[in-house]
C-alpha cells in the first residue's frame, strides 16, 4: 500500500482557509451576540481518503492554559481516529492590536485593542501558515457584525496557538506502541 500523501498544496490550503473565513462572515451575518469558537481539521486516513472534521469549542476558552489542553485533547484524538492532519484552523472571536516588536502584552491589555474574529490556520508537514482578521463592531443591540473595512491577511505568520493540536497529535503518534 502507498502511503498517503501527507503534505497539502498551496492551492488546497489556500482554499481551505477561504472557506473558514466564508464560514465565518455566514456566522456574521446572522449578528450573534457572539461567536462560539470552532476549529476545522483537515484530514486524511491510512488509505489517502481525505476528511474535515468541525470541533465546536463549547468550553472556556478565553484563557491560554485551556486553549492548550483544549486543542492537546484535539490533536490526540485525530490521532486516536487514526487520521492525519494536512491543515487546521481557527476561528474565533478575538482582540487584535498593533504593537511594538517584542511587546509580549496580550492584546485584550492593550489600549489600542480593537475586536475582530480571527481566522488563523497552519498545514502540517511543510509549515504554511495564514491568519485573517476580520475586523468587528457591536451594533445598537451588543450584536456582533463584520465592518466595512477589508479583513488583513498575512501569510507566513506565526500561528503558535495551533502547535498545541500537533504537540497533543504528536504526543500520541511517539508514545503509542502500534506505529
């Protein structure tokens, strides 16, 4: 048997990310008083059959220690599912701001923070990475809807939160005995 191909092309990726922030502006659209996190994993089994997988975070996760277990138990059941992962991403309601280089304060601290919901991915094998923000206000009701202002989009940027779903994946993969 051929193993899998493992590594996703930039087209795929990029399509894959497109359709997470479509996903979101639909979710915008509806004006929700606020908008419950999900991740997307994009998978693919022992026989290259290829899968999405939609977690709904259904749970605190405003804190950095449980979006690390969160996204640990994510990872190590995609491995217990025995898929692969090729690309995941988040999406969720988020507070962005412009900071100086090395300034490590969380943006919910900073003065010039500004709400957005944040749609952030990374492919597994070759590291490709994208994050969109999609800037938010609150209408007269405290709803949530998108601005008329373009979302930002930076390829390459570093998408730290997500190595917690390949740590959890790979902590399973070189602890379990049937590899």
């Amino acid at each position: 048997m051929t193993p899998p191909e493992i590594l996703i092309s930039q087209a795929d990726f990029d399509a894959f990310v497109a359709a997470q922030v479509e996903f979101a502006l639909r979710r915008l659209r509806d004006k929700p008083a606020s908008l419950m996190p999900h991740l997307a994993i994009k998978t693919v089994n022992m026989e290259g059959k290829e899968g999405l997988t939609l977690a709904a975070l259904a749970v605190d996760f405003n804190e950095a220690a449980d979006k690390r277990t969160i996204l640990m138990a994510l990872g190590r059941r995609t491995y217990e599912r025995r898929e692969i992962p090729l690309a995941i991403a988040i999406v969720s309601e988020a507070w962005s701001a412009t900071k100086a280089r090395g300034d490590r304060t969380e943006p919910r601290y900073c003065a010039n923070k500004r709400e957005v919901v944040l749609v952030a991915a990374k492919s597994i094998g070759n590291e490709r990475t994208k994050v969109v923000e999609i800037t938010v206000r609150r209408d007269a009701h405290n709803r949530l809807e998108a601005t008329t202002d373009n979302a930002r989009e930076e390829n390459g940027a570093g998408v730290p939160l997500l190595d917690h779903f390949i740590r959890g994946f790979l902590a399973e993969l070189t602890s379990n005995p049937r590899n």
